[in-house]
C-alpha cells in the first residue's frame, strides 16, 4: 500500500518543498539520514511525531522521483 498521502507541500512550510505531514520534515531531510547511515529507529527516536511509514513515504517518493528516463551524452 503506498504511503505517498503522508507527503505534503505547502509554500509557507519549507518553502514548498515536500514534508511529511505538514511537519518542517522534509522528504530530503530523512533521505538524507538514511543515506548516511542512521537506522530507522533511531531517526524515530530523534524525531518522536515520525511513524514508519513517513519513513517509508520517503523513500517512495524518491523512488519515483527518479523513476524517468535519462539520456547520457556520447
């Protein structure tokens, strides 16, 4: 089941960049840890309003952002 509801953008939150649930998380700020290492319970523990499936809906999102074709050059 997607988990993508649990996104949102608004231009007064982030300057319109997406969020997870009208929090000021942003979607960049959670891949950001995940890449980094940080495990899913500890960005919950740090971030104590999260749920795992904003954790989830992170990855979703970015998941599909990239989901397009690319051309590379000769």
């Amino acid at each position: 089941m997607s988990e993508l509801h649990r996104i949102t953008a608004d231009l007064k939150v982030c300057g319109g960049r997406p969020c997870l649930r009208g929090t000021r998380v942003r979607v960049k700020d959670v891949l950001d840890l995940l890449a980094a290492g940080t495990s899913r319970d500890l960005i919950l523990a740090d971030y104590p309003y999260l749920e795992d499936g904003d954790i989830t809906a992170a990855l979703e999102y970015a998941s599909q952002q990239v989901d397009h074709p690319v051309t590379l050059a000769a």
